[in-house]
C-alpha cells in the first residue's frame, strides 16, 4: 500500500492500469478499520492500492469529491470511474476491482 501526496497521485495513477485511492482522515474510525483490508488488497489484488491523506491534501481531495473520509476512488487508465463513500468490505473493492480490472 502506497501512501501518496498531491504531487505524486498524477504519476502513480497515470503509470498504473487500476488504481484503488482512499482518501482519508487521521482521525476517522472507520478509515483505520479499513487499513487492514487496504493492505490485503494491496498485497493480492491486480490493482495499485494507495491512499491520501485529506487534511494534509486537501486540493486533491477537492477535486475528486473526497468530501467525506473515507472515500474511495477507482481510476482505470489515468481516469476516476467510480467513487465509494464510507467503510467498504473487501468483497465490495474486490469485486469493483475485477468489474474494471477484465
């Protein structure tokens, strides 16, 4: 799992096929439930795991919507595809994964 700021997002999700984005929050609940989930789809699943930290930025977190944390992003060939609020279980992003990974 890759944790990213403003600078480097463009580059990571432009030089990957499928990339998995939480933004998130130090301090939300549910964002540190799902840090254990995030490291086993990053370790197994066919697609770049990452995260951002809302508060520290916060233009990136604007311009994908990430209003709430956590939020995830999907992008597929540099391009956001799909967004998910709040806590997810792995199934979900697994399958949301394969959807766009085939």
């Amino acid at each position: 799992m890759i944790s990213l700021d403003d600078a480097d997002l463009e580059t990571v999700v432009e030089d990957s096929g499928v990339v998995l984005a939480e933004f998130y929050t130090e301090w939300c609940g549910t964002c540190t439930r799902m840090k254990p989930v995030l490291e086993t789809l990053a370790e197994d699943a066919d697609a770049t795991v990452l995260t951002i930290d809302i508060e520290s930025n916060l233009e990136t977190a604007i311009e994908f919507g990430a209003q709430s944390a956590p939020t995830f992003v999907l992008f597929v060939d540099g391009q956001p595809v799909k967004q998910l609020r709040g806590g997810q279980n792995e199934r979900a992003l697994r399958e949301l994964i394969a959807r766009y990974r085939d």
